[in-house]
C-alpha cells in the first residue's frame, strides 16, 4: 500500500518593492569668498601719494631737460626758467593722462615704432647742445635780448613731447591702478600728483639755475654754460646709441 505523499502548499509572497531612497535637499551652497582674490580698492590717499611718487620718479632722475632747464635759469633768470619747467610738467600730465586712459594700447603705437623716437630727440638735443656751445664762444659784451618766458614754455613742451617713452612709463604705472580697482576719482587723483610733483621738481632746478645766474660771475657762467651744453650734446649721443645698439 503506496502511502500518500503530504502536498506542498506553495505560498508566493509578494513583498513590495522598496521605495527609492529619498534625499534631503543639500544644504545651500555658501557664496565663494572673493575677498581674498580681490586686490583692495584703493583709496584716495594712496593714489596721490603714488602719483607724487610717479612724478618724481619720471622727473628726478637728472637727463638733457633737466640740464637745459638748469642752464636756461643760468641764462635768462628764474622767470624764463620757471616757464621752461612748467612747459615740461605740461607734458608729463599730458602723457601720464594719455596712459591712464589708454596705457596698452599707447604702449603697442609707440612699440611699433621702433628706435624712431630716439634717433629724433638724440638728433634735436645733439642740435641744441652743439648751437649752445656756439653760442657760448661768441662775443657777448652786447646786451643780450631777454627770453620770453611764453616761447620758452613752448620750446620745452616741444623738447619734453620729442620723448614719447615718457608715457610707456606712466603705462606701466596705469596697470597697477587697475589691478588696485581704482575709480574715476582714484586715477584723477593719480594724475594730478603727477602733474604737481613734475612741476615742483622743474621749478627747483630752475631756481637752481637762477642762483648761479644771480651769485656767479661773467666767467664762471660762460664755464657752466659750455659744461651744460657739452653734457646735453653727450647725452643727446647716449640717446641715438641707446636707438642703435639697444643693448
């Protein structure tokens, strides 16, 4: 007798599929700190200061303008000189208000002219120092014309704007206020103290060439002259060897 065989209850149970994971919202993102990354605003303050350093930077350094404008005062007195100062201050705020406008692309106009710049203005000094010099070994026992201080402004405007390299100076300069966010009132201030440091160190070497004109005597003034003018004519040939061998 076969004994039966228990059935097997097959029970399927469906369990329910597991829901998807739920997220909580991440957390907002906190601004990134560009404090640090931000070179400070600069202020009022700091920009005339940096101006006055820029003038006198551009404008101590003792070259063929200083020289002429010392030997002008020598000549023809404070007044005469004091014009010739303010005609090269004039310029040095001229450029230094072209560079803070548009300092690169000055910089590339004046790059693509290559040595030009210097060979005119070593070539017009060299003309200037060798007419002085002639100038000096004449006979002046007859009184002299007085110079104008109106032409003498202009000439000194010409002779300074002969040196376009003045602005790729102040160019350089232009970036720094930039990268320091300065505003309009920042880069106007710049200019400014600039403009005033040039003219208060044109205006003591005038006054510098006016107390020789006033304490030397007839031949100690013909020595300084002809040693002024022998300097601008050697420093007019620096200028056209520095165009020929930039090196």
């Amino acid at each position: 007798m076969v004994e039966p065989q228990p059935s097997k209850l097959m029970v399927r149970v469906r369990f329910p599929s597991p829901a998807p994971p739920v997220f909580a919202d991440p957390p907002p993102s906190k601004p990134a700190d560009t404090a640090c990354h931000t070179s400070p605003v600069i202020s009022v303050s700091e920009a005339a200061v940096t101006g006055v350093i820029a003038g006198f930077g551009v404008a101590v350094p003792l070259g063929a303008i200083g020289v002429l404008l010392i030997r002008l005062g020598l000549k023809a007195g404070f007044r005469a000189a004091v014009a010739g100062g303010l005609g090269v201050a004039t310029v040095d705020l001229a450029y230094c208000s072209l560079a803070v406008c548009a300092g690169s692309q000055v910089s590339q106009t004046i790059s693509g002219w290559g040595n030009w710049p210097l060979y005119i203005s070593g070539t017009v000094l060299v003309g200037i120092g060798l007419s002085q010099l002639a100038g000096a070994f004449r006979d002046n026992s007859g009184a002299a014309a007085p110079l104008k201080a109106r032409s003498q402004f202009l000439r000194f405007v010409g002779l300074t704007a002969l040196n376009p390299m003045t602005v790729v100076y102040f160019a350089a300069l232009a970036t720094v206020l930039a990268s320091r966010q300065a505003d309009v009132v920042g880069r106007t201030v710049f200019v400014v103290g600039v403009g005033s440091a040039s003219a208060a160190w044109q205006i003591l070497l005038a006054a510098a060439g006016a107390l020789l004109h006033k304490t030397a005597r007839p031949r100690a003034m013909r020595l300084l002259g002809v040693t002024g003018s022998a300097i601008v004519v050697s420093l007019g040939l620096a200028v056209i060897a520095r165009g020929v061998w930039p090196g």
